[in-house]
C-alpha cells in the first residue's frame, strides 16, 4: 500500500512538472554528443527537450525516494 501512494505521488509530480510554464527546454544529456535517432529528435524539439528533462528530474527524484525508503 505504501509503494501505491508512492507511486501516485510521483505521477501527480510529473503531471504538475509537465504542466508547469517554467519548464526548461534542455534535454538531459549534452545534444552535441546526441547518440541516434532519438536523441537527435528531442534536441529538435524544445517540447521534447522539456519532456526529458522532466522526466530525468522526476526519475532521479523517485530513486532518492526509494533508496530512503529502504533505510
């Protein structure tokens, strides 16, 4: 039951990350080593930028969570 919750704080976090105007439109990676297809896409896209960001933000904070969680 506790890993629900969790689990539902984090989409709430991502569904108000993605809403939020002050999102930045940088990818998480560096796009002059953009590596394939994909990566060559988002650093075309300043929404796709912001989406990854997002999601690498989101990501990290999630494995912070879990990694205290398990102390």
């Amino acid at each position: 039951m506790n890993r629900e919750k969790h689990g539902m704080k984090q989409v709430l976090a991502v569904a108000v990350l993605l809403a939020s105007p002050q999102a930045m439109a940088a990818p998480s990676f560096d796009c002059r080593k953009a590596n394939g297809k994909v990566e060559a896409l988002i650093c075309q896209d300043a929404g796709l930028m912001a989406l990854d960001n997002t999601l690498a933000k989101v990501y990290s904070k999630a494995l912070a969570d879990m990694a205290a969680e398990d102390k």
